[in-house]
C-alpha cells in the first residue's frame, strides 16, 4: 500500500507533468497518457487522483491563486492612499506572472476560455482577489482621492481587463518582450478616469485658464491684446509662414 507521502509525490508529479504539457501544447492537444508518460506513471494511476484532464485542469491554477492571495494581504500593508495601492497591485501582480509563466499560460489561454471556469473553486478565488479592488475603489472614494461618481465594480473590471489584455498579448507573443513596457504610461492614462478632477485643474493636474473677450478684447491671465492687433499678428505670421 502506497504511503501518504509516495501519494503526494505522485499527485505533485502528475500536477507539474500535465502544468508542463498544458503550457507547451494546449490544453486540447494534450491527453491523459501523454500526461501519465510524463509523470512516469500509468493512466490507471493518474485515475486515482483526478477524474481527467479537465480536472486537473482547475486543480493546477486553484494552487496558484491561492498562493496569491495569501501575499496580497503583506503586499499591499502600510501603503498609504488608493492610487499607490493600485499601482502596487498592478505592479505586483504582472511580476508573479512573470515568476510562473506555465500557471498564466494555463489561466489565461486555456481556464479562462473553458466553460466550467465559472463553476469552480478556482473562479471563486479569483473573485476574492480581485475583491481587494473593489474595497482600493471604495477607499479612494471615501477619501476624496477618486471621483465621488465612481462605480468599484466598473472601475475593478476596467483594470482588471486592462491587466488581462497585457498578460494575454504578451503570452501570445511568446513573452519575448518585458511584461513591463509602457506600463507606467499604461497605468496614469487608466487611473486619469478613476481620480476625481481638482478645482481649477483638468485631467493631468495642470490649471488651465481660457481666454475670454471683452469689448473688443481678447483677455488671457494678465495679457490683453485688442481684436484688431490679434488680426494683424495673424496676418504676419501667415505671411512669414509663405516666405
């Protein structure tokens, strides 16, 4: 009779061994046998510990979220204010990703697309994950820090299918570029919809003064300059501009 730690070792064997095939060829080219050859064991052995390929599955990525939502928690204590813990998350959550690529190809080129994702354990986790965005969205709303307007279940789907995009685009190119790129840039045009505007400031925080006219006047801060010599400076620079 096996003991309990050869059923472990075989169960892990057979986790990484269908891991390292799902990653490779998909989940839909890969079999049990090919699976059970890797592990080193027979089809009938595979049987004892999942029902199938579909089962493992689920069973690979439920480990991994787990593992992710135990750090979250440490990741994001003792920093002050919504934006910065959005940024840390995003931050944070690409860099595991790059850390276990063979679990994120299996979320996100073959779990998210399978129709029982939504009904398993796994999908209830990723949901609690994702839930620490929801309470980012709601403490920044409190605080005033973003719009008073602001949905947090629309605000946590934006940025979450934002993350997803950047995931999904760069495992189907082969991960041949950083994760990384343009991701600041990426994260400041996202959150600009998230934050409330300040008086006298538009979106990237500058104040911005129109110009106004008055009898003839055209007034902008302290300068005023009459209609007819605004005219006659465009009229010059037109003309300079043929030369």
């Amino acid at each position: 009779m096996a003991s309990k730690g050869n059923k472990e070792d075989s169960r892990t064997r057979i986790i990484d061994s269908a891991k390292r095939l799902f990653a490779e060829q998909g989940f839909v080219k890969t079999t049990v046998m090919d699976i059970s050859r890797q592990a080193g064991l027979s089809e009938a052995a595979l049987y004892e510990y999942f029902q199938g390929k579909e089962d493992l599955l689920l069973a690979i990525p439920q480990l991994w979220v787990s593992e992710l939502i135990a750090d979250l928690n440490g990741q994001l204590f003792g920093i002050k204010g919504s934006v910065n813990k959005l940024r840390k998350f995003l931050w944070w959550n690409l860099l595991r990703i790059e850390q276990a690529p063979l679990d994120a190809k299996i979320v996100y080129l073959s779990l998210k697309t399978n129709a029982n994702f939504l009904n398993t354990e796994v999908y209830a986790n990723v949901k609690r994950l994702y839930s620490n965005l929801i309470e980012i969205f709601e403490e920044g709303r409190a605080s005033g820090e973003m719009r008073p307007d602001l949905n947090p279940y629309l605000a946590r789907d934006i940025f979450v299918g934002t993350m997803d995009h950047i995931v999904t685009r760069w495992l189907l190119k082969g991960m041949t570029y950083s994760i990384f790129d343009n991701l600041e840039e990426t994260f400041s045009i996202m959150v600009d919809g998230f934050k409330a505007v300040q008086p006298g400031t538009v979106g990237n925080g500058q104040d911005k003064e129109k110009p106004t006219q008055e009898n003839g006047v055209i007034k902008k801060g302290n300068e005023k300059m009459n209609l007819v010599e605004s005219e006659d400076v465009s009229r010059q620079s037109t003309a300079n501009f043929k030369l």
